[in-house]
C-alpha cells in the first residue's frame, strides 16, 4: 500500500535529482563556452585571458583547447 509519506519521499528524491543534473548540465555548458570563445580568441590575448584564470580552472581550459581544436597554450 503506498502511503502519502512514500509519495513525498519519491517526490522530493526526483526534484533532487532533477537540481543536480541540472547543476551538472549547466556546469558543462558554461565550461564548451568558455572553451570556444578561448579558441576563437588571438593567442596573446587567450594567454592573458587564461592567466586571470585560477590555476586549475586554467588547466582544465588548456586541456580541454588542446583536445578539442589542437591549441597549445
């Protein structure tokens, strides 16, 4: 027999669920942003713009750049 109690639960479980895949997803596309517009700048102005960066935030960046379009920073 499934209880009122049961169904709140299950409720709250998915809006959890939901707010962290969320988080995740807007996590992930904020960072292909971030990437393309580093490649899509000149490269005395990426390295000035990665070095304003917190140092593994800028790594995740240069990693990402070099797999992705090939760039070396």
């Amino acid at each position: 027999m499934i209880e009122s109690r049961d169904i709140a639960v299950w409720v709250a479980s998915a809006v959890l669920a939901i707010g962290i895949g969320w988080s995740r997803y807007a996590k992930a596309k904020s960072r292909n942003d971030l990437v393309r517009s580093f490649a899509a700048m000149n490269p005395e102005q990426r390295k000035k713009m990665i070095s304003r960066l917190n140092p593994q935030m800028a790594m995740e960046v240069r990693q990402e750049l070099l797999e992705r379009f090939g760039i070396l920073v």
